[in-house]
C-alpha cells in the first residue's frame, strides 16, 4: 500500500514499518479515533494462497484473545478490497534486535527485566493456548517511552 492509501474509508497510510514472510506492517492514521496505528496486512504475493489466508485468519482470531499490557492490543480486524488487515496499537520505539545493538553491552539486571516482560507476554499467550511460532528478537518491541 501507498502512503496516503486509505484502507476501509478508515486508516490513512503513512508508511511501510515492516515487512515479514507473510505479511506487511504499516504505520498509519486511525481517522476515526485520531491516533496511529500499526496495520498488519497479508502480503500480496499470498492473498490468493490458501494456507497462508487461513494462517493469517488464525492469527486474527488468535490475538484478539489476549489482554495483556506487554502484548500489543488490537483495535480492528477486517477485510476491504480484497486485502485482509489488522489493526493494532502502534509502539514508538524498536525492536530488541535494534536494542540490542545500540545499547550492547547490556546488564544483568537490565536484562532480566526485558526476559521477565518477554516472558510474561508468552504466557499470557500459552493461557489461551496460543504458540508464538516466531519469537524472535525482531518480533519483540522496545517501547521508547516506558524502556524497559
């Protein structure tokens, strides 16, 4: 999707943040409700795979079901022209990956406090028996306001 693209009559593009194996992550502007959101999108390529629809569908089904402050909270899920999306809280910061890079060496006690939080938002998963298949540093994400 462009910037400027409105997705649902409701969600102005603003940016690509992020682009995985399946899917597409956008930065944009929530018209109705005046803040910033971060839009998952099944990448182009898959739309019309089948397995990848259902797995896509799974995971919308999958993380509406957690309620967890270190788990991103999802506002919207929907399908509009074809492309199916969801909408979630955006997070202001980088992933642990970046963190890690820019602030290595970490200590101890820093690195306690990110795994506690890390592993908190696992279990909040495991509760709903909900597997993460792809924990990993890039997937995790660094709020830039409240550091870990």
């Amino acid at each position: 999707m462009r910037k400027g693209y409105i997705l649902d009559s409701r969600y102005r593009i603003i940016s690509c943040i992020g682009e995985g194996g399946m899917a597409d992550v956008y930065l944009a502007d929530d018209l109705l409700k005046h803040r910033k959101v971060a839009i998952k999108t099944l990448r182009l390529d898959f739309r019309d795979n089948p397995r990848a629809k259902k797995h896509f569908k799974y995971e919308q089904l999958a993380i509406t079901k957690l309620h967890d402050s270190h788990v991103v909270q999802v506002f919207d899920i929907g399908k509009s022209e074809g492309i199916q999306y969801i909408v979630m809280e955006y997070v202001d910061g980088m992933n642990l990956k970046e963190y890690i890079k820019k602030n290595y060496p970490i200590s101890n006690s820093r690195i306690v406090k990110i795994m506690r939080q890390i592993l908190l938002a696992v279990r909040e998963a495991h509760s709903h028996n909900i597997i993460h298949r792809d924990l990993k540093p890039q997937n995790i994400l660094i709020d830039k306001k409240r550091p870990c």
